[in-house]
C-alpha cells in the first residue's frame, strides 16, 4: 500500500475545476497574494472614501472626454515648440 501523501497528490491531480474556462492559479503567485495584501487592506478604506466623488465625476469626465480628444493631436504637435522656447522665458512672481 503507498503513502497517503502520494494518494493524496493523486486526488487533488485528478479533480477537475468548478469553471474549467478558469485556469488554476500557479503556486508561484501565492506568496506574492500575501505580500501584497497588507497594502490592498490598507487602502482599501480610502478607496471607499472616494468611490462616490469619482461616481460623481465620472459623468463629466464622459462629456468632456470628446473635446479632449480633439484638442490633444492639437497640443502634441505645439509640444515641442513649448519646449524650445522654454527655457528662454523666465517667469517673474515679484
């Protein structure tokens, strides 16, 4: 008769997925998932905080994004003309 362990493994190989369009995660992620997790659980409070001002905005963001991308051709080709003559342009607050 063989060790459990082995049986064991055997069983787990042979169990098929709950979704088999999910593909089983690699034991190599695992630790990372742990190290990372802390993090996620400490922002996750804020996130919360902000989700209904980004709900709120997103609205507005959604209208004025066509005019955006407009005008952003516009600015990518000046950008470089901004860019030369920067530096000969000082800029006095006194």
């Amino acid at each position: 008769m063989r060790p459990l362990r082995f049986v064991k493994k055997e069983i787990f190989l042979k169990r098929e997925p709950l979704n088999p369009n999910i593909e089983p995660l690699n034991p190599n992620v695992a630790p990372l998932i742990l190290e990372i997790a802390p993090f996620i659980l400490n922002i996750a409070p804020f996130i919360l905080e902000i989700a209904p001002f980004i709900l709120n905005v997103a609205p507005l963001i959604l209208e004025i994004a066509p005019f955006i991308l407009k005008v952003a051709p516009f600015i990518l080709n000046i950008a470089p003309l901004i860019l030369e003559i920067a530096p000969f342009k000082r800029i006095h607050l006194s």
